[in-house]
C-alpha cells in the first residue's frame, strides 16, 4: 500500500490541493483537508473498484471532504459564495513566460475567476472539474455522483452565466476606457 500511496500522492497532490484551494480558499484549511483526503484514501483504498480512474476517485473524494468542512460552518453554502476569491490563482509558468504575458494572462484570468463568482456552487464545481483538472463529463459526473446529462447542463448554465458576466465586464471595462479618454 505504500508504494500505492506513494505513487498517489505524487501523481495527484497538485491537483487534489488546488481543487480544494478554489474551494475553500485559504491555503491552511486546504492543507488540512487534502491531509483529510489522504486519511480517507488509506482507509479506504482496498475498497475502490477502479470503475473510475484513479484521479476521479480522488477529485471525488476532495468534493465530499469540502463539502464536509462546509457543512461544519456556520451558514455554510453563504459562506462557501464568499469564500471564492479567483484573483488568487497563479498563472502556470510551464513556458517561463515574460512578465508582461504574465500580467496580461493573470489579468484575464482575474476576469474568468470574477465571472465564476456568478455561478452556482454546483456550476463552479463543474467548470473547476471540466476545465481546470481537464476531466471529460463522464469522469465529472463520477466525481460529483451525477449523471452525465446533469453534469451537461450545469456546464450549459455556468457557461451560459460567463459569457453573461464577461460581456458586462467588458462592456463596463470600453465605458471606463472611454470615460478616461474623453478626460
């Protein structure tokens, strides 16, 4: 089991960790429940099927630790709306970009993360999944327990609510830029 731990933790820390970060956002409650994940990964590892890979195994199990440390808190879903500060998330630097690309890639994830606060719980929870972990919809549907078709319109919604958001952003943003000009 070691050896499977092991290989576990390497492959996916990253990911369990930044899934948990986004939803949790502070960096010591995200430490402390992807130790919690791995709690429950030991106790629970000779019981995975593998119907699922490993990754959506994980990412599911992650859902239900946040989702467990909400229900702990005070006005939990309130506090989990509140909790979602996108501008905290780093741009990779696989290429070693110059920072000038860094600014302008942080500025426009800044905006796709202001978008996100729009969304519902469960539209984030799909987008985090979909589009930042790369899971396809079945992969989703497994790691949420939902099926396929549910995972499919929430992403149909959420995408619908971000395109909304980006447009008024940027609509907001040519306003300011003219206003600006005309001074």
């Amino acid at each position: 089991m070691n050896s499977v731990f092991d290989e576990l933790y390497k492959q996916y820390h990253h990911d369990l960790y930044q899934f948990l970060f986004y939803m949790v956002r502070n960096k010591e409650h995200a430490e402390d429940l992807v130790q919690e994940v791995y709690i429950r990964v030991l106790k629970s590892y000779d019981r995975f099927e593998k119907r699922s890979s490993e990754k959506t195994w994980l990412l599911s199990i992650a859902r239900n630790v946040a989702i467990d440390f909400f229900r702990k808190q005070k006005g939990w879903k309130q506090r989990l709306l509140e909790k979602f500060d996108w501008s905290a998330q780093q741009v990779k630097d696989e290429s070693h970009p110059i920072p000038d690309e860094i600014a302008i890639q942080k500025e426009e994830l800044k905006w796709v993360y202001e978008c996100l606060n729009h969304c519902t719980y469960d539209q984030r929870m799909v987008i985090i999944l979909r589009y930042l972990h790369d899971l396809s919809i079945a992969e989703t549907a497994e790691a949420l327990g939902w099926t396929e078709s549910k995972v499919k319109t929430t992403q149909h919604r959420a995408l619908g609510v971000l395109r909304k958001q980006m447009k008024q952003l940027d609509e907001k943003e040519v306003r300011l830029n003219e206003k600006i000009g005309v001074e």
